[in-house]
C-alpha cells in the first residue's frame, strides 16, 4: 500500500519535472519563434532595402551616364559656340558699294590650277544638297560646320581657294535671297549671279516693325522714295508678376493690336500706290507684328514675295538717320574663314 503511494507520488512529482520543463521549453519556443518572426521580418526588409539600393544604384548610374554625356554635349557646343563665336568676330557688315567692290576684286584673281571654288546655296540648303560636290569637293569640316551654323533667310555665297596657302577664303551673306543653289571650281571665282544679285536697282517697300514705332518706306539700291512712320503709344512691358500684370499685358496687347492695325492700313496704302515698281517686301523686328501687318485678307492682297530678315538700326528713327534704313538693307555680311584642322597640323610640322 505504502510503496503504490510512493510510486505515485514519484510519478506526479516527475510529472511536475516534465510540465515545468515543458513549459520551459514552450517559453523558449515562443522567444525563438518571435527572434524567427523578427529575423524574417529583417531578412525581408533586408531583401526589399537591396533591391531598392540596386535599383537606386542603377538609376543613379544612369544618372551619372546622362551627366557625363551631357557635360561631353556641352563642351563640344561650348567649343563650337567660340569657334562660331571668333568667327563672327572675324565678320563685317559691308555696304552695298563696298560689298560690289570687294566682288569685282575677288572676281579678278586668277589660278593657274582649277582650284578656286564657288558655292551659292538657296535659303535652308546646304552643300551636302549640291550634285556631286561631296565626291568631288574635300571642303573643311569646320567650314561646313560654320555654314550650317549661320542662319541666313537669303542664303550664302561661299569663295574658298583649294590651295594649300589659299589667299581667298570668305563666306558672305547677301542681302537679297539666291535664287539657285550651284558650285563650281575653275580658275576663277564666278561672281556673277551675286553681283547681278548686288548691282540690281530694284524697288522695295522695308517694313520694320516694332510695338509703338514702325517704319514703312518705299526705296532703291540708291535712295529711300517714300516712307511713313507709324507711332502709337504702347505700355512698357510689366514684370510686377499676378493678377495686375496680367491685366496689364491685356491692355498692353490691346495697344499693340491697335498699332498694327494703325500700321497695316498705312502698310497697304503705301504699298499700293508704288504696286507697278515694287518686286518685294523686307520686313524686320517683332515677328508676330509683322505678321500682322503684312497679312492679307480677302479685301486686300499683293503680289510681292515677302523676305524677314534681321535688320538693326538701334537709334530711334528719325527725318535724318532715315537713310541709313536704305544703307542697311542693301548691306551684306561678310566672314573671313580661319584654317582649322589638318592645314594647321600640316603648318606645324612644316615649321
């Protein structure tokens, strides 16, 4: 009796032993099952946190790819933007006389090789466009660079000697638009369809048109015939910024609509008391203006081609600087080509 009590206490009290030890275990499974838990939680943030380093890694190398093309961009346009730079510094403007003297001596030199080369391109064209003058032509890269990079709404005439120590290299800018493009290479420059070009006294009618002040004038290679001056008064331009300058650009707006109007009525009247001598019209200044000025409806309509072209007169027009509108007009841009490339290696190694 005595030794069935004792072996049942001994198997509670192991029971016991074995409860607490389960409970034990139980206690360090839930804190190894939460460590587990966390640990995943962190192994997944860990997984998410590089894969969204590796995408901000890419981006940011694309970034820096972008970068790195962009500072090569802009230090070849940099490069490009002085060379066309120094170029204009090696530009004049010439008159009308002083452009048809240059001519007639450009005109006179002579080769004993066929190597003076003449280029004429019409407005938008350039010498990739001409018939077999790349297989023909070895003309400087940087030459043609420059001829692209010059923007002339009346095309350019191109005077290159081919020799090694060419004496003639010039670029020139007329200021009536080529009818052709063409090239050619002989013994001598072939001037003529420029000075046709220059030495034509045809008749005009010059537009310039800006906001509160617009010339009108009809004129020859010679003298101004006729001319009137349109001035009206506009608002200065706002910069105050909200709702007061956008009123104010309303009624700066209404101004200039006014003026245009103003301008167009003296425009069409001009232009059609000398109709029978005008060729065409030259019109420089606020694009939008001239626009407005010149378009024709169905009431009024003319036959004349209209050429926009950059004309700066800077002063304020007046009775006694009215010629110089004239001078300016007939007046073509000249540019002086530099040697750039192989020639100047060549030059270097020959010293």
């Amino acid at each position: 009796m005595l030794g069935k009590l004792f072996n049942r206490k001994e198997l509670e009290k192991n029971i016991e032993l074995l409860q607490a030890r389960i409970d034990e275990l139980e206690s360090k499974n839930r804190v190894l099952s939460t460590r587990l838990s966390k640990q995943e939680v962190r192994t997944k943030k860990a997984v998410s946190d590089k894969q969204e380093a590796d995408l901000a890694l890419k981006k940011a190398e694309k970034k820096i790819e972008n970068l790195e093309r962009t500072i090569e961009n802009l230090n070849e346009e940099t490069q490009k933007s002085d060379d066309l730079a120094l170029t204009s510094k090696r530009a004049v403007t010439l008159t009308n006389a002083q452009s048809c003297d240059l001519l007639s001596q450009i005109s006179s030199i002579r080769s004993r090789n066929e190597d003076l080369l003449t280029v004429y391109l019409h407005p938008g064209e350039s010498v990739t466009d001409l018939n077999e003058f790349e297989s023909a032509i070895e003309l400087d890269q940087y030459v043609k660079y420059l001829m692209q990079r010059i923007e002339s709404p009346t095309g350019m005439a191109l005077f290159y000697d081919m020799k090694r120590m060419g004496m003639v290299r010039m670029l020139m800018t007329p200021p009536f638009t080529i009818g052709e493009s063409g090239w050619k290479l002989g013994r001598v420059f072939d001037t003529t369809h420029l000075q046709e070009l220059l030495e034509h006294n045809r008749v005009i009618c010059i537009l310039l048109a800006h906001a509160g002040e617009t010339f009108i004038g009809i004129s020859n290679r010679e003298a101004v015939i006729d001319y009137r001056v349109v001035r009206s008064s506009v608002k200065e331009k706002h910069t105050k910024g909200g709702w007061s300058q956008r009123r104010f650009e309303r009624l700066r707006d209404e101004d200039i609509k006014h003026h245009a109007e103003k301008a167009r009525g003296v425009f069409e009247a001009l232009v059609d008391e000398y109709k029978d001598e005008l060729k065409m019209v030259v019109a420089s200044g606020e694009h939008n203006l001239v626009k407005e000025i010149t378009s024709a409806d169905s009431r009024y309509r003319y036959p004349f081609p209209l050429l926009i072209r950059s004309i700066d007169t800077k002063a304020k027009i007046e009775k006694h600087n009215i010629d110089k509108i004239r001078v300016l007009v007939w007046s073509a841009r000249w540019y002086q080509l530099k040697i750039r490339g192989n020639f100047e290696q060549t030059m270097k190694k020959g010293k």
